[in-house]
C-alpha cells in the first residue's frame, strides 16, 4: 500500500514537475496594477506586446526602475496574439505582437471535452516590463478600481453582482454598457477585467483572486 502509494505521487507529482518545472521559471507572482507594455529587453524601447491590468505573472528579477517577468498563461490553439489566465476562461493576460509571439513556448496541450477546442498552457520567460507597475498584492489592484465600477454601474439599475455572469459571458454585456456608463477605453479594460476576475465561475478558484 504505501509503495503503491509513493509509486503515485512520483508519477503524478515528482515526473510532471521535472517536465514542466524546468520550462518554467521560479520568481514571486506579482500582478500588473495597470494595463503596460511588455518590452524584450531591459532597455525597454521595443514593445512586443501589452500585459493586461490584474495579470498575474512572476518576477525573476529587478534592475532600476525595470523588472524582468515570466508570464504563464493559456491560449486557444490556432488564435496566438492573445494570451488567457485560465484555461477556457477568455480572461485577456497579455496580448502580443509578432515578436512577442515568437518567444512564446508551449508546455503542454490540452482538449476541452465540453467545446471540442484546444488549449495550449504556454509561458514567455525573461521579458520585461516597468517595475512600478508590479504590486504583491492583487487586491490593491482591484481596490482602485471598484469605486469606478460601483458609481459607473450603478446610475441607471442596482449595481450588478460581478457573480451574475461567468468570465466569457461578462465582456458581451459591457460592451453595451461601457458605452452606457460613457467609459474611456481604460476604464471599461478596467472594469471588465474587474468583473471577470469575480465573475461567478473565476471567484470559485483558489487562489485566482480574493474578497471584491
Ligand atoms: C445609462 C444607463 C446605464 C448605465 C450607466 C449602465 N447600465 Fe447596465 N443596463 C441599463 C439598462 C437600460 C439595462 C436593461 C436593458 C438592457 O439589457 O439593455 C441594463 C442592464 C444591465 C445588465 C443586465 C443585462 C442582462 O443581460 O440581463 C447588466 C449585467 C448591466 N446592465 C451591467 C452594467 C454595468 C457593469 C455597468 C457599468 C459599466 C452598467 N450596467 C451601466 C442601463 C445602464
């Protein structure tokens, strides 16, 4: 019994993370506290892609004012400027150009049963991004950004539950109603970014994001 039992976890445990461990760089998460653009390089001139307000990703080091981040993430197979938080879950971490595509690495493929699609868990390691724009803590993020959703979307109806809709059913409504609620460009990212990170299927995952 407990050989069978430690045969398991180094099956399951111990063999995935020596594949997959080493793709991934070691560094503390951190999350973006706005939306910034991504760089190749720690001289931060060439844009190879924007990360999104809320992203989660990891820090491996800082030099001055910029940091150098590894972003794990999901992407649908075929669709490969976006890059997703979750898989299935069309919650925008990063989104890249060209050059930021090529150094994309994908770990591993996954099928969705329930869509038939595929899903690719991918990570893009030693780019940069500037260090001010990184916070420990993901609720300082969202903290800036409730008061905006609680007076912008509460003028016409009662304020909507951020659990009222699931991640992918969210940015259809605020497409509607950011133009309703006369929001910049910024502010509705924001606020849709918000809502999808405490929509009803996002909030139920550990560790994803804590208390509105
Ligand atoms: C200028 C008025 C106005 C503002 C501001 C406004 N809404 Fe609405 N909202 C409406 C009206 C009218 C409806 C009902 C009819 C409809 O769905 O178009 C509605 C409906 C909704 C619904 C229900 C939709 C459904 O499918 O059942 C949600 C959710 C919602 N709003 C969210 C928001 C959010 C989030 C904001 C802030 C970004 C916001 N609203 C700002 C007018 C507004």
């Amino acid at each position: 019994m407990v050989n069978k039992a430690i045969f398991i976890f180094i099956l399951n445990i111990i063999v995935p993370f020596m594949i997959f461990g080493t793709a991934f760089a070691k560094g503390d998460a951190m999350f973006a506290s706005s939306t910034v653009n991504i760089y190749k390089d720690r001289a931060g001139q060439v844009s190879i892609g924007q990360l999104e307000v809320g992203a989660k990703v990891y820090l491996l080091k800082e030099e001055k004012d910029m940091a150098e981040i590894s972003i794990k993430g999901w992407r649908q197979k075929g669709l490969k400027c976006v890059i997703y938080a979750f898989e299935g879950k069309r919650i925008i971490l990063a989104e890249l150009e060209p050059d930021g595509i090529k150094l994309v690495k994908v770990v591993k493929t996954v099928k969705d049963e329930d869509t038939q699609l595929v899903w690719e868990r991918v990570v893009l390691n030693n780019v940069w991004i500037k260090s001010k724009y990184l916070v420990k803590d993901v609720n300082k993020v969202w903290s800036k950004i409730s008061p905006l959703f609680h007076e912008r979307c509460s003028m016409c109806h009662a304020l909507p539950r951020t659990t009222t809709f699931t991640a992918n059913q969210w940015p259809s409504t605020l497409r509607v109603m950011t133009k309703r609620a006369a929001l910049t460009k910024k502010q509705a990212d924001e606020i849709t970014m918000f809502l999808q990170y405490h929509a009803k299927d996002v909030v139920k995952r550990a560790g994803a994001t804590r208390k509105r």
